[in-house]
C-alpha cells in the first residue's frame, strides 16, 4: 500500500529531485538514473560548464515534469503510478488528506510567486 500523501510530502520537501519519489514509489530504475543524473550534475559544475548546464537542464526539467504530474495526480485523485503507469492501490482513506495537502501547498506556491513579483528583483514597487 502507498500512500499520495506521503509521495506528496516527499515532493514539496524537495527529495523528488533526488530521485526518492520514484524509489517510493516503486521504479527503481528511473529513480536511481535520476540520483545519477543529479550526481552527474554536482560533479560537472566543477568540471566543465557547458556539459553542467546541458546535465542540469535536463535534471530540472525531470525534477519539474515528476513535481507537476505528482500534484496533478494528487488533485485527480488517479489510481496511476504518475511515474510507471501502473495502477497502484493506495490506502482508502488517504484522499482527503492529499487533497488538503494539495490545497495548501498551491497556495503556498502561488503566495511565494506573487512575493517575488512584488518584492522581488524585478518588482514594480522599487
């Protein structure tokens, strides 16, 4: 049995992009080629700046379409795997607490978007 809110939480907290929402959640093969993919990002931003910025682009693009299909997810309350299109049985009674979940942290992230237009760098209030 998994859990959304637990996949939720492990998303907002940022260890997505270290691959551990795909090891939770059962795909342990993209989600080790996503740790290596960050490894590779870390190692090469020393190395050559070039090979870093293609690496992390491609890392951040994974990390952004796995944060955005997690939540999308957990909005439609689907009975996928948002990583290997398997149906997976999730307990019962864990849909209204993702929901809720779900409910606080878009709002947390359309707060934090209209603080940085506001009072960012770019603010029309300077």
């Amino acid at each position: 049995m998994y859990s959304k809110t637990v996949l939720l939480l492990i998303e907002a907290l940022g260890l997505g992009s270290l691959g551990i929402d795909r090891l939770y959640m059962n795909c342990p093969a993209t989600g080790s080629l996503k740790f290596m993919l960050f490894l590779l990002v870390a190692l090469f931003w020393y190395v050559d700046e070039t090979i870093f910025n293609i690496l992390a682009f491609a890392w951040f693009f994974w990390v952004i379409f796995d944060y955005i299909s997690v939540f999308v997810n957990a909005f439609l309350s689907s009975p996928y795997n948002p990583f290997c299109k398997k149906i997976v049985y999730y307990s019962d009674n864990d849909v209204a607490p993702t929901f809720a979940i779900f409910l606080i942290l878009a709002n947390f992230v359309i707060l934090a978007i209209c603080g940085y237009s506001f009072f960012g760098p770019f603010s029309l209030f300077q």
